[in-house]
C-alpha cells in the first residue's frame, strides 16, 4: 500500500482511504460549552497509486469534520469527487500526473486534475474545497457530498488561491489566482453574498508559484518570489518550477480603492504563509514565515528551516526593513481572523522545538505575543505530532486571544489522531480536551472552525441557490 521510498507516502502522509463517521467520541476532559460548530480540515490522500513520483501537493482532497454541540463531539470525512477523482473511480486506477512528474500520454480530461485538497473555508452560505490551481469545489456542510465546482456565478474564470482573506469589516471576501502564462497574477474582490465584483490583472513580469498574499484595511501586499514556471519543460518531462535567486524578490503594494501599485526590491527568498498584516504610519507591516529558498524537485522544500520574519515596507520613502523575530522554526501561522488586516498581538504556529533541526513534519505548537517577544511551546510528547493550529473565539464580539487553540494531533505511538482544545492563557499545560479519534488522519494542510451560527446558515441559505445540507449530525 505505502512507497517506502517516497517519504510523502510513508507513516502519516499515507493516505488513509476509508469514508466514515464516528458519534460521541472520547473526550479527555470537557469540551467548552461555547464551542458549537464543525472544525473542517483538509489535507491531500490519494485515492489510487500515483502513476509515477508523488509530490504531497498531489494527493486527492479528503476533508474531515468534527463538530461539537452540547458537550459531545462527532466526526465525518469524506473525499472531495472532483472530475478527476470521479473519472480516476470510473477507471479505477490513477489517470493524472503531478507537480514531480507528468504523465507521457495524459488522459483526455489533461495532464492535472484539480485536486481540492489544500483549505475549506465557510463564505456566502456555501462551503468550498480550495486549491489554487483552479475553482473551489463546493460541499454540503453536514454530509460533506460535493456538489461541484463554484465559479461565483460563472464569472470567475481562472483559479483562486487557497488562502483569501476576509475583510472583518466589510466581509468581503480577497483573493488572487496565478497561472504560468499572462496575465500571470489577477486580484479579485466577491461580496459577502458571493458576487464577484472586481478583477484587476497584475503585471509581475515573471510567472511565479504564489502560494499565499495579505491584505490591509486599504492595502494589498504581493511577494513575487522568483520560484518561475517554465512551460517550455512540459514535453521534455523537466521541472516546471526552477527556483532562480538572480530575480530576487519584489513586493507589490496595492491602493485597495485606486489601483495604484508601488515596488519594493529585496534579495530572494520564500514564503508559503503569511501570518498577517496591518498599516502603522506610513508603514505596512507583514508578519510572515520565511525560508531561504524552495525546491519542489523531490521529497522535500529545501531552503533550510522556516521562520519568523517581520517586513516593514514604508510606502513614503520606499525603505524595507526586514528582521527576524525567532530562530524557532514556524509554519502553519494563525490569528484570530477578526484582527486580519488590522494590528494583531498573538499568532498561533505549528513548529519544531527550540534548537530542533527537524526537516520535515511539526514537534509542538507555538503561541507568539509581538507585544512582548514572547513566545511558548504546546509539546505533548516526542511521539505526538500537531497539525495547523485554528483559533475558536470564545463569543462573537470577544477580544483578541479569548477563546480556543484547536488543532488535529498525530500519535505515533498509538497511529491515530486527536483534537486538542487549548486555553491560550495556560498554553503550556495541559488542553482542557482531548478528542479521540478511532483512526489516524493523515498530515494535510489547512482548515477552519465554522460555529453553528454560521453553519445554519451554510446548510439553509436564504436569498441563494438552495444548498442541501444532506445526512445531519445527530443531535
């Protein structure tokens, strides 16, 4: 069943095949009577044998939900049926390729599929599969059944990232899509009733792999780091991203209102996850995970380990000043998303112990305050391995940090899986609940908490195309 030889197909990143629900999981400890709602995660599982080398980008998305009412906890996953996937069933065998191989004679559906497998998100009544190679794939909040491919009502065209950000202000929804040919970077802006009310393309002069962007309350910040797409390579079977430092990097700032772009030149470097950013002066300030390179060439990133980084872009003067925060490694950031694009004082990280020179896979999470320079350690053992964490506010209108840590824990030693909820207050101890689960699941990537307010009205929309919230958890 696993490629020992492929590290992205051994131990927790083998995919785990099996569709199913649990009710009334074991809970060490007491799950918070605030918290009502589903923790969505998703993550790749490919659901036939690669035809040739695999990437972890590659795998078919599986979503997994666990939703907590009344002090009980259930749980569902299901795999997003994507066309590819549906047409891969159909033959019963593997029919794409992927980013480390692509296939001699592609099937007549391409050489790629969209995978759906990198974030779920809850927006305008409707839950949506991302992966930034093209459309989001929308779900039934409760039963998980994909309904399809969603387009913003046929007027979004190319594909979307999987990491757009909310305007807590005005719940908006931003987002960018790249592709390797012109125009190779478009900005869009959807409403929160899920219109799509601008589109504006974005010369970067190369085609780059743009895996993540931030927004202020007025501006849009773009890191074109020189990871360069070359289609020339599709037919000789070479990588289609080089990574070329002699490009350097360039960050674009956008006027949210007028359009007007201003550059900011620095040496080369990568970021997959921004943390946040938010306007100080005349300055945006960018909070962000920072590696010195990418390699996408084989079973690892390359570019050494990733961390902290803060950017301060004066938009007066066209200085940069760029410092780092931490020699603790840091991926997989998270805030509160009420403060996205406004100052924020705490994130959330999953990470490797202090001194730990761990290539691949998180040790512990990690809980940074910017006001003090402190930061500290979840670590529960040698043999548990987090997964991003998600902040849960404990009421709508609370403040910054009251509320939840929720992240999907893996226990080698047992080969399955557990939900934490940590205070962030007392991080370091122990959580106040450990939800067991009666499998593993596998190392993914991105997910959300969506309280019952809000999934009522993804499973019920008003005023939109009725959306079926399918088999109901039970109550």
């Amino acid at each position: 069943m696993y490629d020992n030889n492929n590290r992205f197909l051994c131990s927790n990143y083998a995919p785990w095949r099996e569709e199913g629900e649990a009710f009334d999981l074991e809970v060490d400890g007491e799950l918070p009577k605030e918290l009502s709602g589903v923790l969505y995660r998703n993550g790749p599982n490919p659901a036939f044998a690669p035809l040739g080398r695999y990437h972890w980008f590659d795998g078919d998305g599986m979503v997994h939900a666990v939703k907590l009412e009344h002090g009980r906890a259930f749980y569902r996953n299901r795999y997003v049926r994507t066309p590819g996937l549906l047409a891969e069933m159909r033959a019963g065998k593997s029919l794409f390729g992927g980013l480390l191989q692509i296939p001699e004679y592609p099937s007549a559906e391409g050489p790629f599929k969209n995978a759906a497998n990198t974030n779920i998100i809850g927006y305008a009544n409707r839950l949506l599969a991302l992966w930034e190679g093209g459309l989001p794939h929308e779900l039934k909040p409760e039963s998980l059944e994909t309904i399809g491919m969603y387009s913003f009502g046929g007027k979004l065209n190319g594909p979307m990232t999987a990491h757009p950000k909310y305007d807590p202000e005005t719940g908006e929804l931003l987002f960018f899509g790249y592709q390797p040919f012109p125009p190779y970077l478009t900005y869009h802006r959807a409403d929160p009733l899920g219109n799509l009310v601008e589109s504006r393309p974005i010369d970067t002069g190369i085609a780059t792999m743009m895996h993540d962007f931030v927004a202020t309350r007025n501006h849009l910040v773009f890191f074109v780091m020189p990871s360069v797409f070359h289609l020339e390579n599709f037919k000789s079977g070479r990588p289609l991203l080089n990574w070329e430092p002699a490009h350097g990097t360039k960050i674009g700032v956008m006027d949210r209102k007028k359009g007007d772009l201003k550059w900011f030149h620095t040496e080369a470097f990568y970021i997959f996850h921004f943390v946040n950013a938010f306007e100080e002066s005349d300055s945006i300030v960018v909070d962000a995970c920072r590696m010195a390179s990418l390699d996408m060439s084989g079973n690892s990133f390359g570019g050494g380990p990733t961390l902290p980084y803060r950017f301060t872009l004066n938009t007066n003067d066209g200085s940069l000043k760029t410092e780092k925060i931490d020699d603790q490694s840091s991926e997989f950031p998270r805030i509160d998303d009420r403060r996205a694009g406004l100052k924020h004082r705490f994130a959330y990280f999953a990470g490797g112990r202090e001194g730990s020179a761990r290539e691949l896979g998180f040790e512990v999470l990690i809980r940074r305050d910017y006001a003090t320079g402190r930061s500290e350690s979840l670590d529960l053992g040698a043999h548990m391995r987090p997964s991003e964490p998600v902040f849960a506010p404990r009421h709508a209108n609370g403040t910054e940090d009251d509320g939840y840590v929720m992240a999907v824990w893996y226990n080698e030693q047992t080969d399955r899986s557990e939900v934490t909820i940590s205070d962030p207050g007392d991080f370091t101890g122990q959580p106040i609940a450990r939800i067991n689960l009666n499998h593993r699941v596998p190392f993914g990537f991105h997910g959300n908490w969506v309280p019952n307010r809000t999934l009522t009205q993804l499973a019920a929309p008003a005023g939109t195309p009725a959306t079926n919230s399918g088999t109901a958890w039970p109550s």
